[in-house]
C-alpha cells in the first residue's frame, strides 16, 4: 500500500487528482494540506472537504500557509472562479477542517511512517518549504 500526503490548493484541477488518489486500492491518502494558491487557503479548504464529503471519506484535512513566504498572494480565481470550482453554487462553506497548522502535520505523519510516505504536490511549495 502507497501513503500519499496530499499538499493542495484546492480549485477546479486538483478535486479531480484527490478523487483519484482516494479512490485508488493501492493507494491511502494520510492527510490532505491546503495552501494559499489557485484559491485563498480557507476556500481551498472548503473544497477539499467537499470533495472528501462527496466521497464518504474521513481524510483529516488542515489548513496550511495564507500567502507566499516572500511575495504577495495572487490567486488564479480568474480561471477556477472566485470558489475555486467554478462558481456553479456548490455549498462550500461550514466545514472544519482538523486543528493545527499543515506543516506540523506534514511532520506528524511523515515521522509516523518515515520512508513510507510520497508527498503529492498540487500547489505552491509554500508549506513544503
């Protein structure tokens, strides 16, 4: 079995490559962190614990960095729209995700299951770094 730990700015794309990764037999998906990128951090959020309740899942997902280390936030809303899904009225808002920061679960897990864990990049390296 592969252990992914999934690092997404959750918007149109990457529901898609977490629908994949969740549904996948050889794969478990650890944990998904979120990062400011296609969208800010609280909306990819919400996206990606709609995916996760479209699925039935129960992936613990946190919330990760608000912006750039060095630079400004620029988002790509104008692709994804301004929820990141394409602002066809999907509820995307009320959800909690786990508490604490994405960077100390990356630690958390991949010290959990050292040399066992692939970390999947979707957006920004900001929580990676």
């Amino acid at each position: 079995m592969r252990r992914f730990l999934v690092d997404t700015d959750t918007a149109t794309d990457d529901p898609v490559a977490l629908v994949m990764a969740l549904r996948h037999p050889g794969v478990r998906v650890e944990a998904i962190t979120v990062v400011a990128g296609n969208v800010p951090v609280d909306q990819g959020v919400q996206n990606a614990l709609y995916t996760l309740e479209l699925l039935g899942e129960r992936t613990p997902v946190f919330r990760g960095a608000q912006a750039p280390l060095l630079a400004p936030l620029k988002t790509s809303q104008f692709i994804h729209g301004e929820d990141g899904m394409g602002d066809i009225g999907l509820p995307l808002q009320g959800r909690e995700p786990r508490p604490g920061h994405a960077v100390d679960a990356l630690l958390e897990v991949a010290g959990r299951y050292p040399g066992e864990v692939e970390l999947v990049t979707l957006g920004p390296l900001t929580n990676v770094a």
